[in-house]
C-alpha cells in the first residue's frame, strides 16, 4: 500500500514537472517567437530599405540610360524602336492568345465540364490528402502513445525514466519550434507568392477584358452593319423585283388594249367600207333613175307638143290657106329640129352623166383600192412592229430570266461558299477546342493521377502529352 502510494506521488511528481517544463518550453516558444518576428520586422526593414535603395540605383541607371539614348545615333533609336514594337506585338499576341483561349474555355460546355471534373478531382485528391494526414498524426499518436506506455512501464523498473522523457520532451519542443519557424516562413512567402499571383491574374484580366469589351464592340457593330447592308440590298432586289413585275404587267395590258383598237378599228373600216360600197350602188342607181325620169319627161313633153300642133292644125286648117300650112310645117320641122336638138342633148348629157359617173365611181375605186393598200401596209407594217416587239419581249423576257438564274445560282454559289466558310471555321474550332482540352489535360494531368474518370484522357490528348514531353526533353 505504501509502495502504491509512493508510486503514485512520484508519478504526479513526474507529471508536475512535466506540465512546469511544457509550460517553460511554451513560454520559450512564445518568446523565440516573438524574437523571430521581431528579426522578421528587422529583416523586412532591411529589404525595404534594399529595394528602395534598388529603386535608386534603377532610376538612377534609366537616367543614365536616357542621357546615353540621347547621344546615340538614329538607326539605333529606330532599332530599339523596332524591338520595343516586337515585344509589344509579342505581348498583344499573347494576350490575344489568352483571351481566345479564356473565350473558347467560356463558350465551349465541354471545355466547361472538363474544367468541373478536374475541380473535382482536385477536392477528391484535397480530401484524401487530408484523410491520410489525419490518419497519419493519428497513427504517430498512437505510436507515442505506445512508446510513453513503453517508457511508464520502463519507469517502474528504471530511474533513468525522467532524464529519457525530458530528453524526449525537449527534442519535441526543439522540433515543434523549428517546425513552427519553418511553418511561418513557408506561410510567409506562400502570402507573397499569392500576392504576386493575385496581382498578376489580375492585371492579366483587366487586359483580357478590355480587349475582349474593345472587340465585342467592334464586332456587335460590324455585324449590324452587314445585317443592314445585307437587309437594305434584299428589299432593293424585292423593290426592283416588283417594279420589273408591275412594268411588265403594264406593258402586257398596252399591248392587250392596243391590240384590241387595232381589231375595233379594222372592224370600223370594214363596215365603213361596206357601207360606202353600198352608198356607191345607190348613188349609181339614183342616177339611172333621174336620167330615165329626164328622158321620160322630155318624151312626154315631146307627146304632149305635137298633140298640141295637130290640135292647132284641125283647128285653123280651114282657116288658113297653104301658107299656114307651110308655116306650120316649117314651124313642125322646127320643133322637130328642136326636139331632135334637146334629144342630142340629153344623150349628150346622159353620156357626159355616165362618163362622170363612170370616172368618180373609177376615181373613188382607186381611193378605195389605194385606201385599202394603204390600209393593209400600215397594219403588216403594224403587225411587223407587233412581231419585232414581240420578239424583243421575248429575247428581254429570256434576259431577264438568264439574269434571275445567274443570279440565282451567284445565290447559291454564294450560300455554298458561306455554309463551307462555316464548316471550315467548325472544324476549326474543333480543333482549337481539341487542343485547349489537351493543354488543360497536359497541365493538371499529372498533378491528379489516379483521380481522373475512365475516359478523360483521350487518345489525342495522350499524343500532344507525348509530343508535349519529346520537345521539353
């Protein structure tokens, strides 16, 4: 019982100075700690101090360098010139490859899922890399547990139990101590390191995006140009289109409407003709009749003359004496003379009548003839005009149709042209994608074997990882 209690004084003994000699290596630690950072402070004092007498020295020497850029000769200006226009080139090129690749990395979904699975992958990795530490500080727990287990079983056997364990634990301090120096130099320069990068991604970016902002314009602006110019020459070919088709219409319907006056008037002409014919026969047989009824007159009065003369000559032929009769005989041969006088002219006349009439109904034959000749040469000369236009509407009517089918096929040469432009821009990006997809590959790949899907990696991105490594070697 004694022993027991002995023992178990001597074990809260041993634990006490355990506990007394952790808290005084805890306090060193504190205070090798505040000794460390108060060296940092020093130390960044000094490398601000080193960099601002750098930044001295540098502006010093670009002062020198200016003065020396002012003495020397015009082909070297332009030289440097030239250079200075090379690395700023170079370094547009590679924002610009930069910004292509960010754009193809945003605007492809394959490229976008690529970039979940290697997150992904990353978190797997980050989670079973902190389940094997922890597994790891549980099993070197365990052994030191193990081992103190050890050295308390020894302890009751052997007195040499404290000066081990103090040795131990002052080793563990010395360790713990450098680790926590180490660890804050690392923690140190990972911030700066994060702050330069930070910096860095940043500046890079900004320049992506401004480039990306300059362009997008010029391409929002550059496409509702072509837009309107393609609209505007569209409803110009609609509007010259319709204008054509509402001519051509016009023209069928003057052509149609001239035709029909041209067949109205000949229909005139015939009836007029008809109908002077027809005046003509009646003209000629009222002349007829009233140089019959002439004739008939002039029997008749004849008749009724010598009615009267032989009515006169009973009446006086007892009163008078053969000198009436001689007179009256004479005057009987006169009136016969007479009669056969105004008989020569009425035949005179009647020939004359039929002769004129004979000549105007000749005269007005060759009118007719002549009218009709004339008639008939102006309407071949019309339908030879109809004709020739008729042939032009249709030579025009086939150069207008020749016209829309080169047109139309200039379209579709056009479309065609446009369609093979879009496929070979198609492939093209295929290509880029295919390419990015390999580099993002080639760069997270080996930071992440084991934990990428079956089938990440494709047989083009083994090739380029490949090539990748013959050209570094």
């Amino acid at each position: 019982m004694d022993k027991a209690l002995k023992a178990k004084e001597k074990a809260d003994a041993v634990q006490k100075e355990v506990d007394e000699i952790n808290q005084r290596n805890f306090q060193a630690m504190i205070e090798q700690c505040r000794v460390n950072i108060g060296k940092k402070g020093e130390q960044m004092d000094f490398m601000s101090r080193l960099h601002r007498e750098r930044n001295e020295a540098i502006l010093e020497e670009k002062l020198l360098r200016a003065q020396e850029a002012a003495e020397i000769l015009p082909k070297e200006v332009e030289e440097r010139q030239i250079r200075a226009e090379e690395l700023v080139r170079l370094r547009n090129d590679e924002i610009r490859a930069l910004k292509h690749r960010q754009v193809i990395r945003d605007q492809n979904i394959e490229l976008k899922e690529l970039e979940s699975q290697l997150k992904s992958s990353y978190a797997a990795k980050s989670a079973q890399v902190q389940l094997r530490e922890r597994e790891a500080i549980r099993a070197d727990e365990k052994y030191r547990e193990y081992q103190t287990s050890v050295m308390r079983s020894r302890w009751y056997n052997d007195d040499a139990f404290d000066q081990h364990l103090a040795a131990v634990e002052r080793d563990k301090n010395m360790r713990y101590r450098n680790a926590l120096q180490d660890q804050l130099v690392v923690n140190e320069t990972m911030r700066r390191q994060r702050t330069e990068e930070w910096h860095r991604e940043r500046k890079i970016v900004e320049q992506i995006s401004e480039v990306l902002r300059n362009e997008d314009v010029d391409t929002a602006s550059e496409k509702k140009e072509k837009t309107a110019r393609i609209q505007a020459e569209k409803e110009a070919f609609f509007r010259a289109m319709k204008t054509w088709k509402s001519k051509e219409r016009e023209a069928l319907l003057d052509e149609f409407s001239r035709q029909a006056k041209i067949i109205a008037k000949k229909e005139a002409e015939e009836k007029n003709r008809a109908v002077v014919k027809a005046g003509k026969s009646d003209v000629r047989e009222e002349i007829m009749e009233r140089a019959a009824r002439r004739m008939l007159d002039d029997e008749t009065r004849r008749n009724e003359k010598e009615d009267i003369v032989n009515e006169l000559f009973d009446e006086e032929w007892n009163s008078k004496v053969a000198m009436e009769l001689k007179d009256a005989a004479a005057r009987k041969e006169a009136v016969k003379r007479e009669l056969l006088a105004d008989m020569e002219r009425q035949k005179v006349l009647v020939s004359e009548s039929r002769a004129k009439s004979l000549a105007v109904d000749a005269a007005f034959g060759k009118y007719l003839v002549e009218q009709s000749e004339a008639a008939d040469k102006k309407e071949s000369e019309k339908s030879d005009e109809r004709r020739r236009r008729g042939l032009q509407y249709g030579r025009d009517l086939k150069t207008v149709r020749d016209e829309q089918r080169a047109l139309h096929a200039e379209e579709v040469l056009f479309t065609q042209a446009i369609q093979r432009q879009d496929d070979q821009r198609e492939v093209e990006r295929l290509k880029e994608v295919s390419l990015e997809r390999s580099k993002i590959l080639y760069e997270h790949a080996p930071n992440l074997k084991g934990f990428l899907k079956a089938g990440t990696l494709r047989t083009e991105d083994l090739e380029y990882m490949k090539m990748q490594q013959c050209s570094s070697n």
